[in-house]
C-alpha cells in the first residue's frame, strides 16, 4: 500500500474505494468504511460477546503475489484486523497462524507459539512473517493469504479471576 501512496488510515478514508477493491478485495472496502465512520454494525451488549476459539481474515490477492516484501503488505493489513478484533473482544492471542494458497491451489497452514500473549499488530505480524519466511520459497506465487490468532485468552475472566484470589487473600 506503501507503495499507491496509503499510509494512514486518513489515507484509507480518502482514498477511491473501487481502488482500494480491486488492491485488496473485500477487505479494501472493510477498511475504507472504517476509515470513513460508516459501520452499520448494531450496537451489541457487552454480555452479547461471541465466544471465540480463533479470529482470523484472509484475502484471495487481486494479483499474485510473487515475493515475500508484497506479502509483507497484506499480512500487515490482516495483522492488523485481527489485532482490532483481538483488542475489540478483550482478548489476547498466544499463537499465530498463516494459511497460504499459491495459484495451483496448493495449501499450507502453519503457526507458532508466541513468547507472551498479544492483541498488538506488530507481534502478530512479525509472527507471520517468520513463519512465511521459514515455509515459503515464493517459487509459485501466492493467491490467498490469511493470519490467524489462537489459543485465545479472554482478558475479562482473567481480571475476574485476579480480583477474586484478591479477595481470597483478604
């Protein structure tokens, strides 16, 4: 995105959507209506929160990706989103995982354990370029990415839990 001249969400909001489309498919217009305030999300009760084993996004590339620096781009971007997610749910990750399908349909997932649980977008994103960079050889290029968080931890019955062995030890 660095590259179109994106590089704040400012830059999101102001940039034309069709562009932002063909660039990252549906998450371009995702990212576009955040940037520009125009989520039609309802409005949901904290105790209407979805329980989650994982969160992930991936993208199926507008172009094929042919080099680890362009898939830099969308892992920062789906990092990012799933980070928002993460911190959106009160929750942290302690592993990360990435799909990749290359354009003869060919799919590895892999993921690794992180030293301390996160919902930061540079943790997850380093992650998943350490583990794009151990497994792939870009020899066929790239046609879906995605990042995934797991083995999540809920940061509200972790504060529950503290407050209530403070107490114990009252």
């Amino acid at each position: 995105m660095n590259q179109n001249g994106v590089h704040t969400i400012g830059d999101i909001a102001a940039a034309d959507p069709e562009f932002l489309q063909r660039v990252l498919g549906n998450l371009g217009m995702k990212l576009w209506t955040y940037a520009n305030g125009l989520d039609t999300s309802p409005v949901a009760l904290v105790t209407d929160k979805e329980e989650y084993r994982t969160l992930g996004r991936s993208i199926t590339t507008p172009i094929d990706v042919a080099s680890e620096e362009e898939a830099k781009e969308y892992i920062f971007l789906l990092s990012e989103d799933v980070a928002q997610g993460l911190q959106d749910n009160n929750l942290k990750c302690r592993t990360v995982q990435i799909t990749l399908k290359d354009t003869e349909f060919h799919t590895i997932n892999r993921q690794g354990k992180l030293n301390m649980p996160t919902n930061k977008t540079a943790v997850i994103t380093e992650k998943a370029m350490e583990l794009l960079h151990h497994n792939y050889s870009f020899r066929i290029p790239l046609r879906l990415i995605g990042v995934t968080a797991g083995d999540l931890l809920d940061l509200s019955e972790l504060e529950a839990a503290k407050y209530i062995l403070s107490e114990l030890d009252a």
